[in-house]
C-alpha cells in the first residue's frame, strides 16, 4: 500500500499517526529486495555518522598531541568528541532528512535538503568537536601538568589567542574536513530522494497491478 497525505480520506483508506507512518515506511526500506533502490536511504546515516566520528577523532588527536597528553584521559575525550557526533549524526540525519524525505512532510526544494543536510554534518562535525576538543585538552593539560596553559584568570581574550595558535597548523586539514563533509552529505541526500522517488514510483506500479488484477 502506497503511503499518502491527504487531506481528502477516501473510505477505504486506513488512517495511521505519523509515528505508525514512519515505522511503515522503514520497514519498507529495510525489506525491500532490490539494494540499489535503498542504498543511499539504508546506509547514507551511517556512512555520514562514520565521517563525523573520524573528523571528530582527528580534531581531538591534534589538540591531544599538540598539548602532549599521551594517554592521559583519552577515553574521557574520544567518546564525546568522536563517538557522540557521528552518533548523533546519524540520528539527525536519519530523523530531519531520510525519514522527512519517505513521509513528504513538506514540499521542500531538492536544495533545501541539501543544505540542511550540510549543516547538520558540518555542526555536529566540525563545530562541535572543535568547541570540546580544546576545552577536553587544556583541562587535562592543566590537570595532568603535560604543557604550560594559560590560566583562567587571565582572560578569555589570553585563552583564545592560546587556542587559535594551537589551530593554525590545523586549518588547511579543517578545511578539507568541511569540503568533504559538504560533498559527503549532498551526494548521499541527492541519492536519498532518488531512492525515494524510485521507490514511490515502483510502490505505485504494484498498487496499480494488485488493482487491475482485482477488477478482472
């Protein structure tokens, strides 16, 4: 049965909550025979989930060696700045743009989806490890005395000016980071409404021939 918003219930229609259409939807996707229907729409969350959790080791490894931390509070650093955002990644993803996509939610432009896609990948990827990677650092710096940190009553202005020195000889690695994440994150969602859209398509056909089936 082809899934549909309708403002107009035809009486033989059967009326499910949108928690009851996402669930449908899903198992759809998950069930359904032909991989390159679904690719993009079963995989993309997670692939894009294990890019930001990369860039988000990356970005914790620089500071981490910039500061001569060794293993000091490794696993204290690595799981909130690499394992939660390709964690949350995937389930933003997954919520505001594959399953927006499957229920036709709003009549958002292809572009749109796009977008949001590249800034949920790049907050969660980039802006987020790069506020925790250098606080989890300097606090573990000053704690386990490994590198000469400013203190906190010197000022905010002291600390930044500390952290953006620190940043420098990573800026040409972020860039490529975002680049990438943008490339990442738009190709798997143009792919996401291609799946869509083929899968729409091809639910329609079935309904159509169960239909005619039924009439002969």
């Amino acid at each position: 049965m082809a899934l549909m918003k309708s403002k107009d219930v035809p009486e033989d229609a059967v009326v499910i909550d949108e928690i009851e259409a996402t669930e449908y939807v899903w198992n759809i996707v998950s069930d359904w025979d032909s991989l390159s229907d679904t690719w993009a729409l079963k995989y993309g969350p997670v692939v894009l989930g294990g890019i930001n959790a990369f860039c988000g080791i990356m970005i914790n490894r620089h500071f981490r060696n910039k500061l001569k931390l060794g293993p000091y509070g490794y696993f204290a650093s690595v799981i909130p700045i690499s394992l939660m955002p390709g964690v949350l990644t995937a389930l933003f993803h997954r919520h505001l743009i594959s399953t927006d996509l499957l229920l036709m939610k709003n009549q958002a432009c292809p572009l749109c989806y796009e977008v949001r896609s590249a800034a949920i990948q790049t907050t969660l990827g980039i802006a987020y490890p790069m506020v925790l990677g250098p606080t989890s650092a300097l606090m573990f710096a000053h704690r386990y005395d490994t590198y000469r940190v400013p203190d906190l009553r010197e000022g905010p202005k002291v600390i930044f000016n500390f952290v953006r020195k620190l940043t420098r000889p990573f800026n040409n690695t972020l860039t490529i980071m975002v680049v990438g994440q943008v490339l990442a994150s738009s190709i798997f969602t143009y792919y996401e409404m291609t799946n869509n859209l083929t899968l729409r398509g091809k639910l329609m056909e079935i309904e159509a021939n169960l239909e005619k089936q039924k009439s002969q």
